[in-house]
C-alpha cells in the first residue's frame, strides 16, 4: 500500500510539472465542453426566438391583385416587399438563395374568387434549405389560414355552420416539463463529461508506461524491490486523480455556465443546481477507473509515445460510441443498459437533469458493475506488465 | 556476492546467452567484456531480475534470482545501460522516489538520500529539475538512485557510454570507492582499456557464451599474449557463433 501511494505521489507530482498534462487536464479537457456547449446553445436559442416573434420580408408577385390578403398577411407579421417580376425571376432568386420564399398570385385571383373558383397562390421556396423551411412554413401557414376564414365565411353565407368542416378536434397536448425538454440537448453533457476525464488522465497514462519506457527509466524501476503490480496499480490511480480533477472541473464550468444560458427560453430549466452538480460528480465517478485501467492498458501495450498516443486517442472515443447510438436511437434507460459503462453513466445523469426519478437500483447496479470492470481492466493491464516483453 | 550458474536464455530463435557462469567475489570489480550483441545486458538483466533465465539459476549473496526475485532485489543497485531519470523531478527527488519505493522510513530516506548525493559529489544540481543535465550528471544520478538502498551488491551495465574523459574517471573513482567498501561490483563494457584498469576479475564474453575468465595477469597468461587487447580478440575467436 505504502509502494503504491509513493508511486502515485510520483506520478502526480511529475505531471503536475509538466504542462502539456497539466494544461490539458485543467484547461482543455474541462472547458471545451461548456464552451462549445454555450456556443451551440446560443446559435439555436437565437434561432428558435428570431423567427416567431420577428418580422418576416416576403416579395410577393402581383399584391395589388390580393390586398386583402396582403393585409391579412401584415397582420401575421409579413411584410410585403419588392422582389422578382415574374416567376421566372422568383424561382431564380430562390435557387440563388437571394430569397428564402416568394408568392405570387395570379392575376385572376380576385375574378376567381368572387366566382368561387379555386384561386392560385404560388409560394416558391427551396425544400431543401434547412434554414428556409421554418419562414416557408411561416407563409404557408398564414395563406392557409386565410384560405381557411374564406372557406367559414362562404358556408356561413349558405347557412352552413362552419363546424361542418370540423369532423374532429385535434388537441395535441405536449406532455413534456421543461426539464424534459432539456435533456436531449442536455444530453450532450454527460458526452462532455466522459470526453473531458480522459482528455484529463491521458498523457499520464501515455507517460507512466509507454513514456516511462522510452526514457529508459522502466527498466530500473522494474530492478527495485517492488511488484509490478503495485507499480501498475499505482500508475493506474496516479491516472484516476488527473480525470477526478478534470471531471469535478468540467462539472463546475458547466455549472456555471448553465446560468449565464437564457434557457428558459428555449422552455428548458435544466435540473443542475450545485447539489445536482455533486450528485453527478458521484455518478461519473466509477467510470474514472475504467478509463484509467483502459488507456494504461492501451498504452502498455505499445512501443513508443506517439504510437501510443494514435492508440489512446481513439479509446477517447470508444466510450462515447454508445453513448452516441443510444442518444441517435432515443431510447429511455432500460435496467439491462446499466451493465454497460458510460451508457449507464449517460442514462443516469439526463435522468437526472430532466428531473425524474433515478432508481436507486439501477444506480447500485451501474456503479457495481463499472467498478469491476475497471477492476478488471486493472488486472488485466497488470497482468501485461509482468510480460518481459515489455522492456521491449 | 554474485554467482552465475550455467545461465541461457532466448529471445525467439535467437540464443542470446549460452551455458554462462562466473562468480563475481565481494571486495572486487568483476568486468564483463564481450563485443556488442555478446549477451552482456541478457546476463546482467537477468542478475537483476528484469528478465528470467530459461534455464541455470543466479544467486545474489546465496538469494535466488527467481525464487525470491524481490529478495533479491534488494540486495542489488542496478544501474541498466541508458538508464533514464524523470525529467520533471529534481535530481533529489530522483533518489527520493527510488528510496521510498525500497521501502526505507522516513528518516533513512532523507539520511540515505543525503549521504548518496555527497558520495557521489551532485550536491551542486541535486535540487535542479533533470531535464538539460549533461549525460555524465545524468549517470552519476541514476548511480546514486541504485545505490540509496545501500545494496551491498551493485550492477552496472555500460556505465560509461557517452560519458567525456573528466565524467569516466570520476565515475571510476567511484565504482573504486565502492570496492572499497567491500562491496561486490559487477559492471559491462566493451572498452577493453577500461576494464583493465578497473577490473581484479574479468569474464570474457562473446556469442552468448564464457570465452574465458580469471584475473588480468590469468588471461595474459592463457592467452599467451602480453598485451590484453590481443588476448581479448584471442579469446573471443575462440567461440563458435551460436546457430
């Protein structure tokens, strides 16, 4: 025990001087996360609130044929403006981008409707533009509500009672709470979380093995009167406190940042108050030794520093893979999924942030099982080390 | 004291140690000369249990090298060849770790500790970090690091490759010193001169197998030669390559 904590205390040491590891334990690894977070929260938020409550500039072919619905359509927000003078001209400007959506309305239209002919709208827009969708569903809306009060007004005229054209009543009702609602975006987090405790631990594992072997400082360590065991064991934790502190960093900053986020506009009030913060410290945490017990795994097996860090580099990513196929899929936490780390740690923690009940028992069995896989990973990268292979 | 007791081992189909056995006595160096690839880390690694003999055994003061490898350990300082130190830690804190993981308490680290950074005259950069020590510093600590344990048997393999004129005869002083203190001393190298001016035993190595051992004037002697060089280069082309 005590051999062990010597080389921990060591390994901690030496890397705290080493600002490579360092930076990235305390900088990078915890801070990406929040920042590129804000960032793409930001963009979206922005997104969701510019369109509804804005004014939207539609060029409209032929308005002085249909001033009642120019008006209509003002009253809607929509501004007419000038733009293209005839189709041709409309479908070019959409193809280009130069306008999102053009009407334009034919110039029987008002002879049409007064004969109670189908009167032609065009509204020209480029279904496969993302971000001209949401103002194109915007007019189309509009028109088809125009349309709609003619259609109530005609049967009216008839003696027809409007509800005829109503067989039912759809009432969509949105169950989700606003904590629901921010755990799919929140859902990213727990990626953020796992990528920024191995950002954390990686040059330290990469450093006490492969590292420590191409200094040549392996070969009389291993001559001392200590097992290799112990060493390893004590590499392995050395690695465990770097993602402890990069974790509870990346945890803070997201903390922090969440209450400079204007999300409640977006209808989500995240549940990641200081205590939440705490708790998913504790939920992460098991994780911390399977990460260390892999990439020092990883790393031993390699023979020299860059090969190892090409190898450890994508084990960073090996735990995000369910996390990503789970998140893509939109599976609710199941009890068998709490055998699989990461998954586990990723279906907890948004459990949490949306605000519903975690079960105590899926904890247990979460937190038991990636423990003894960490363990088992641990023995396993032991168990390499005894290889006189390994000084290579 | 060191004895070897009919040693082989093989990496693959490569016989990198042959049937080798010597003795290496307390009080006195022993040389191991051979040309490069002649086994010499293979044996000295095996001394000090970094790897394991396929078959023969080796005993450190009568402590199997296998049975009771941390034992053994104990009563060994090693010093491996191109030994590397961390580069983060103070020269002091080098020798600090070593001792702490051979188990000392407190007082005799720092006391072990002190005594080794004056025996081996680094009190002048012992608090400096090691990145940027010259090759011959860098020796002199990773020697001091194998030797905080106070081991009464030391191994050194290659010590003073690279090492400049002024840094090889002070690091001879030393390996003297610790004869001195009636210490058995075993050390690797291919520099015939060298040898002969440290060395009361040599044993010759060349392909993996003992060419020929015994005091200097023994091996003028056998060889029938005067001059050591010429022994050596006698000696060796004696043994068949291994197949």
């Amino acid at each position: 025990m005590k051999t062990i904590l010597s080389v921990l205390r060591k390994e901690v040491l030496d890397n705290l001087r080493d600002r490579r590891t360092l930076l990235t334990a305390v900088l990078m690894g915890p801070l990406f996360g929040p920042l590129l977070f804000a960032v793409v929260i930001n963009m979206s938020i922005d997104r969701a609130l510019s369109s509804a409550e804005s004014v939207l500039e539609v060029p409209v072919i032929g308005a002085e044929n249909a001033p009642n619905l120019i008006n209509f359509l003002a009253t809607r927000n929509i501004d007419v403006i000038d733009g293209p003078a005839d189709t041709a001209a409309a479908i070019e400007a959409v193809k280009t981008g130069e306008h999102d959506v053009v009407l334009s309305i034919d110039a029987d239209f008002g002879e049409k409707l007064s004969e109670g002919e189908p009167a032609r709208v065009q509204v020209f827009s480029d279904e496969a533009n993302q971000d001209a969708s949401r103002d194109m569903r915007r007019v189309r809306g509009a028109v088809r509500e125009y349309s709609g009060q003619i259609a109530s007004m005609r049967l009216f005229a008839r003696g027809v009672s409007p509800m005829v054209m109503r067989p039912l009543n759809i009432d969509e009702v949105d169950v989700s709470t606003p904590s629901g609602r921010s755990g799919i975006l929140l859902g990213m987090m727990s990626y953020f979380f796992i990528f920024a405790m191995l950002i954390g631990g990686m040059y330290l594992a990469i450093d006490s093995t492969a590292g420590e072997r191409e200094r040549g400082s392996l070969e009389p360590l291993l001559s001392l009167p200590v097992t290799r065991d112990q060493l390893m064991i004590g590499k392995i934790l050395g690695a465990c406190v770097y993602m402890a502190l990069s974790l509870a960093l990346s945890i803070a900053a997201f903390a922090i940042v969440l209450n400079f986020l204007p999300l409640q506009k977006l209808g989500m009030t995240p549940n990641f108050g200081p205590l939440a913060a705490v708790a998913a410290f504790f939920l992460l945490a098991p994780f911390i030794l399977v990460g260390a017990s892999l990439m020092t795994l990883v790393a031993s097996f390699t023979k020299s520093y860059k090969e190892a860090q090409t190898w450890v580099s994508a084990v960073l990513f090996a735990p995000t893979l369910p996390i990503m196929i789970v998140s893509i899929l939109q599976v609710r936490p199941k009890f068998e999924f709490m055998f699989i780390p990461s998954l586990s740690q990723h279906l907890l923690l948004v459990d949490m942030i949306k605000n519903e009940p975690v079960v105590p028992v899926n904890i247990a069995v979460s937190v038991v099982t990636t423990l003894v896989i960490g363990a088992l990973f641990m023995a396993i990268s032991a168990r390499l080390y005894r290889r006189e292979g390994l000084l290579g | 004291m060191i004895s070897v007791e009919n040693i082989t081992k093989s990496f693959g189909k490569v016989e990198a140690v042959r049937d080798v056995s010597f003795r290496a006595p307390d009080g006195k160096i022993t040389g191991l000369l051979g040309p490069n690839g002649a086994g010499k880390s293979t044996t000295l690694r095996v001394l000090y249990t970094v790897i394991r003999p396929d078959s023969g055994r080796a005993l450190i003061d009568g402590v199997d090298v296998v049975a009771s490898s941390l034992e053994a350990r104990k009563r060994v300082g090693a010093l491996p060849h191109g030994a590397g130190l961390y580069p983060h830690l103070t020269a002091r804190e080098n020798i600090e770790y070593y001792a702490r993981l051979c188990g000392l308490d407190k007082e005799t680290i720092a006391e072990r500790t002190e005594a080794t950074i004056e025996e081996l005259e680094i009190s002048e950069f012992a608090d400096r970090q090691t990145k940027g020590f010259s090759q011959g510093q860098r020796t002199k600590v990773a020697l001091a690091r194998s030797l905080v344990h106070n081991p009464h048997n030391v191994i050194l393999d290659e010590p003073t490759n690279g090492l400049d004129v002024m840094a090889t005869r002070s690091l001879r002083d030393i390996i003297l010193k610790l004869k001195d203190s009636g210490r058995c001393v075993l050390f690797s190298s291919h520099i015939m001169q060298e040898v002969a001016a440290l060395c009361d035993d040599i044993v010759i190595i060349a392909a993996g197998k003992v060419a020929l051992q015994g005091s200097t004037d023994t091996i003028r002697e056998r060889t029938g030669c005067d001059d050591l060089e010429d022994a050596f280069v006698q000696a060796i082309s004696t043994v068949e390559p291994a197949a």
